[in-house]
C-alpha cells in the first residue's frame, strides 16, 4: 500500500473513532447531568415518604404525587436521549421528518423566531444522512446553550447531488480568531469539521460578536462509504 494512502486512511480512522469517543462522552455527560442527578433526588424523596408514611400520610401520598411527576420527566428525558442517539424519524421518515422533529424540540417554549425551508432530500446512503443530522443537531445545540438568540434560519437545499444546508442566528456571537482555540472544543466544532471532512463536504463558520453566527456546509450525496 502507498504510504501517503496509509496515512490517509490511518487519519480517517482516527477521525472517525474521535467522533464515535466524543458522542459516547456527549451521552454520558448528559445522563449524568440529568437523568442520574434527578433518580438520586427521587431517592432522597421517596425515603421521606418512608418516614412520613405512618406519622403524616396525607404528606406522604403529596410527596409521591411529586415523585410520580418527576419520574415522567425523567423518562421523558431518557426518551429523548435514546432518540439522540438514533432519531426513530430518521429511520421511518427520512431526513427531513427528523429536522423537523429536531427544531419543535429545540423550540418547544417557543424562543426563536424561526425561517425553516427543508428540502426533501434524497439520498442512499443512510450514513451520510445521520452523519449530515448530527452536524445540524451540534449547530442547534450551540445556539440554545451559548446563543443567547431569539432568530434562526435554517435552509436544507438538494441541489443535484449536493446538499447545501444554511443555519444562522442573531446571537451573541463569538471571534472567528477564537475558531483554532479552546473554545472549538468547547462548541464541538472540531468534531463537526471532522464529520463533514469524512463525507468529502466542506464547512465554513462566520461569526462577530454581537452580530450572530452563519454557518454554510455543503456535502456531495454521491459519496461512497
């Protein structure tokens, strides 16, 4: 084998098994920060109940009204961890379903004011499709936890055999100069130029402070995995 094509490859392997440590450490972090905290506080709950149940009931049936409420959160929560890691829209509906689940959840309270155009697009492959959700899912992300926006456009356009997806916000926004430090790490940018750097696709980031972030990627739908 040319050396030059063993180190590509051996480049490629890595990449993708950054990616597969990243999304493990994703899922456990947020269990951990969710689901785990709120089962060991429904505990702590349910031992007072113990305690109340013979000297004070009526407290003690109020009580387990809370933690049967909090365990449908929790479910909840699980639910859409396992959905995280394998959108059952996806599989069922395809590409654009998924989006479209995607954005009612990141919007449920109704925080942004959002301009959606997705195409329906097509494509066999079913590992560039994930790959290309788990990008647009990071950028969503991004904007609901460091944002601070109130508008999002978002644009999934099919043209020929290239996908061009278009997501912006009027956030806070960050310097492009900041792109090669910490703090692409901490968005998880590193890891969405990887996943589109797997697919032969190319990603560009645009953002000022105080005047939000665009983001434009393009990704060729004919590509062999």
């Amino acid at each position: 084998m040319d050396l030059n094509n063993y180190d590509n490859l051996n480049n490629k392997n890595l990449a993708v098994l950054n990616i597969q440590e990243e999304d493990r450490q994703r899922i456990a972090r947020d269990l951990h920060d969710t689901s785990l905290q709120n089962l060991a506080h429904l505990v702590h709950k349910i031992e007072l109940c113990s305690m109340y149940i013979d000297d004070d009931p009526v407290k003690a049936k109020l009580e387990l009204a809370v933690v049967k409420k909090n365990l449908k959160s929790i479910i909840d929560e699980i639910r859409n961890t396992i959905y995280d890691i394998r959108p059952m829209a996806f599989d069922d509906l395809g590409l654009k379903a998924a989006f479209e689940r995607l954005i009612t959840v990141i919007n449920e309270n109704k925080t942004y004011d959002m301009d959606i155009d997705i195409d329906d697009v097509s494509c066999e492959n079913n590992l560039v499709m994930i790959t290309v959700y788990r990008v647009v899912q990071e950028c969503f992300v991004n904007i609901n936890k460091h944002a601070e926006a109130d508008k999002i456009l978002f644009h999934c356009k099919q043209n020929n055999d290239i996908l061009i997806i278009d997501i912006q916000d009027n956030g806070k926004g960050f310097a492009c100069e900041g792109l090669n430090s910490i703090k692409e790490k901490h968005f998880g940018i590193s890891i969405m130029k990887e996943r589109i750097n797997l697919l032969g696709g190319k990603i560009s980031i645009y953002s000022e402070i105080d005047c939000g972030t665009n983001v434009h990627i393009e990704i060729p739908l004919n590509l062999n995995l």
